[in-house]
C-alpha cells in the first residue's frame, strides 16, 4: 500500500519501459504455461499443487499446510485434492503421527505429468529470460540511482 501522501517525483520512461516489458514477458509465459497444461489435461491449480507437494518433505504434505501455500480456503483445497485424485494424479494417504489426519502425496502418473510439465515450463522460462533480465536491469539500475 502506497505511504502518506507526499509529494513525489515522477517516474520516468525507464521505469515504465521496466515494468512493461516484465509484466510483458509474465503474459507471455502464463500464456505458453496455460496452453501445455491444457494440453497435458492439467489445469493450473492441479500443477501448482503438484509443485508443492514434489518440494514437500517426503514429497507429502497435510490438506491444511496445501490450502495454506495454495493461498486457498480448505474446502477448496479438499475439493482440488477430490479432483485431482479422480484423476489419479495425487492419493490421501494417512499421516503417520496423527490418524486423523491426512497427507496428500502423488500417485505414478502424478509424478510422471509433474515432471514432463516441469521440463516444458523451464524450457518456457528461459525463452523468456531475456526480456525478464532486462526490464529487471532496468528497474535496478533506476532504483539504484535514486
């Protein structure tokens, strides 16, 4: 959130020319990452949450601490889990220290698509490195002449 009101200098072309071009390059990446997900029949919700449970201690991880890094209510996060389950890309599995609890980890083909979808999405990223290193130069260097 912006401080109080203080009178402030304008930014200059060098800072909008920075935050274009990134914001540039993020639509440019977020597009390519919709199109393989929808081709590998994944949407974005299932991938990051695949993501999330791959960096999991022990590749599993509890129904709330996912909700919590999704940045999503429970409910919803149960309702993801149900789907992707359904669809044989993650399984419950009881936590071992607290029955009643439940641990959600990925099944084979979860792992499998996790994978293929990684590779894609760093190939992805690196296309786009160029225009993302230089409007993020360019914002350093305006930053530190300020």
């Amino acid at each position: 959130m912006p401080g109080p009101k203080a009178k402030k200098t304008a930014l200059s072309d060098h800072v909008y020319d920075g935050l274009a071009g990134f914001r540039l390059a993020m639509r440019r990446f977020l597009a390519f990452s919709e199109a393989a997900l929808a081709e590998a029949g994944v949407t974005s919700q299932q991938y990051q949450a695949l993501l999330v449970v791959r960096t999991a201690p022990r590749h599993k991880i509890r129904l709330r601490d996912l909700a919590e890094q999704m940045l999503m209510h429970h409910n919803g996060a149960v309702q993801l889990v149900d789907r992707m389950c359904a669809a044989g890309l993650a399984e419950r599995i009881p936590a071992e220290d607290d029955k009643r609890s439940v641990m959600i980890g990925m099944t084979s083909k979860g792992r499998d698509v996790l994978e293929a979808l990684a590779r894609v999405h760093v190939e992805g990223m690196l296309e786009n490195e160029p225009l993302l290193a230089e409007s993020l130069s360019r914002l350093r260097k305006v930053t530190e002449l300020a």
